[in-house]
C-alpha cells in the first residue's frame, strides 16, 4: 500500500525521534572524528589478529598424509622424569610429570608425604637416586 502523504516521512523520523531520542535518526558520520576512526581501525586489527590466531589453532593440515589439527602438532611432550632421567610412555607418568613434574615412580620415592618439601624446590641428588635405584 502505498501512503500519498508527502510528508510520511518526516512524521515517521519524528515518531522515532520521540521514541528513541534524536540519535536514532542521525547520520551515523555526525559525530565521527578521526580519533574515533583511528581507534576503531585499530580494534578491528585486534579482532583481526585474535581471529587469526584462532584460525591457525584450528586449522587442519597433512602431515605424512594424514589430516592432523595444527596445534596436536606443535604441542611439545615432555616425557622424560626429570628427576630420574628415564621416558615412558605410560599415562600415569604424563600426569605426574605435568603435575609433580617427575614420574609415577619418583613419586613415590621422593614426594609421597612430602609434597610440601618437593613444591619448595627440594630435589635428590643424582648419587641419592643411584642408591635407590640397585
């Protein structure tokens, strides 16, 4: 339906004026400096980069191929004790290593009932590990 009114316009900016205030109906440019435009250009590189870089987590790549997720790949695994220098690939030993930062063996050595003095810095000496260790 088409309105004949000329005016129908300018009533119904002023109806949103009334209801929205008058920056409802202003051109978005009227309070836009070049400081406003330089920082918004600058958020959008911020959301540009973050954005990247979760691009690059989740990307999926062909290593020796097969499709692997980018980030399995560059996820280093420590898997050696660094208290008794042995690896493994035992489960339990990654969690004691994350975690108590030696595996499963030396923790029951060294820091079961000792937690406090291993989360000090104490560590045994290489010729205390030799002893245990025949």
């Amino acid at each position: 339906m088409k309105n004949k009114d000329p005016n129908y316009l300018i009533k119904v900016e002023k109806a949103i004026a009334e209801k929205y205030g008058l920056e409802a109906i202003q051109n978005p440019k009227a309070n836009w400096d070049p400081k406003k435009e330089k920082e918004y250009l600058e958020q959008l590189k911020k959301a540009a980069k973050k954005e990247n870089k979760i691009k690059d987590k989740t990307a999926i790549v062909r290593e020796d191929g097969f499709l692997i997720n980018k980030k399995l790949i560059n996820k280093k695994s420590n898997r050696q004790c660094p208290t008794c220098v042995s690896y493994s690939f035992n489960n339990l030993d990654g969690a004691y290593i994350t975690k108590w930062d030696c595996c499963f063996k030396c923790f029951l050595k060294w820091v079961e009932g000792r937690e406090e003095r291993w989360k000090e810095g104490w560590r045994p000496d290489n010729s205390e590990i030799e002893k245990r260790e025949k």
